[in-house]
C-alpha cells in the first residue's frame, strides 16, 4: 500500500489549535461549488464527498502549521460528524455521531493526501 495509506494514529500534541476559546477567535467560511467538489469525488472511485472535503481541510490547515512552524510529523485527530442512521430506523429526522478521523496534514501531494484521507475515514468509521 502506498506510504499515505498507512493507518497511522491521529497525534493528539499541542497544537494551535487545542487551545482555550476565547473572545479573539477567528472564524473563516468557505463556499464550495458542489459540482467542482463532484468532480473531484469522481476521479476517485469510492470517495465521499466529505472525504474530498476533510482532504481539503487538511491541506489548508497544513499551509497553516507550516507558515506557525507547527507542522507535527503524524496526522491529527479531528472530530467529525457522521450519519448513524442505520435502514431501519427509517428516513426521518437526524442522527448523528462522531468518529475521529485523522487530518492528514503530514501529506503534502493533494491525490496521496486524499486517498490517505479516505482510508483513514474509513477506517475511523468502522470502528466507530
């Protein structure tokens, strides 16, 4: 399998970002346009949208941690929500869990970065 494709734990050290909210704090929003987004999910086979979407976040808070001289060697752990319905609990309503996916911020090829992404989604949801 490739290098990206490893199962490697998410790292749970110090970060700029587990730290104590405060009042400063910065939010950012991003639009995507679903079709862009599509057709990245499609030269992939078997990725999921929110896969393309934690691929891209990872990517981004790369950038960041190298500009913050703060890029750790391993992935990092995030919570992400995930659908629990399961087919017989019908259509309705939410219900949601979450799982810790692994931000692949130690992969700076975009495709490897994906495709380790996805793995490390899928493997997180099924343990989840």
């Amino acid at each position: 399998s490739p290098e990206g494709n490893r199962q490697l734990p998410p790292s749970w050290q110090r970060s700029p970002f587990n730290k104590k909210i405060t009042a400063e704090r910065q939010l950012l929003s991003l639009h995507f346009e679903l079709d862009a987004l599509n057709s990245i999910r499609k030269q992939q086979p078997g990725t999921t949208l929110n896969q393309v979407l934690l691929a891209i976040v990872s990517g981004v808070l790369r950038h960041y941690l190298i500009a913050q001289n703060q890029l750790p060697a391993d992935p990092l752990g995030g919570l992400v929500p995930i659908n629990v319905r399961t087919k017989k609990s019908g259509k309705g309503g939410n219900a949601l869990g979450m799982m810790v996916a692994g931000l692949r911020v130690d992969i700076e090829d975009p495709l490897q970065r994906l495709q380790a992404v996805r793995y490390s989604a899928h493997c997180a949801k099924k343990s989840s």
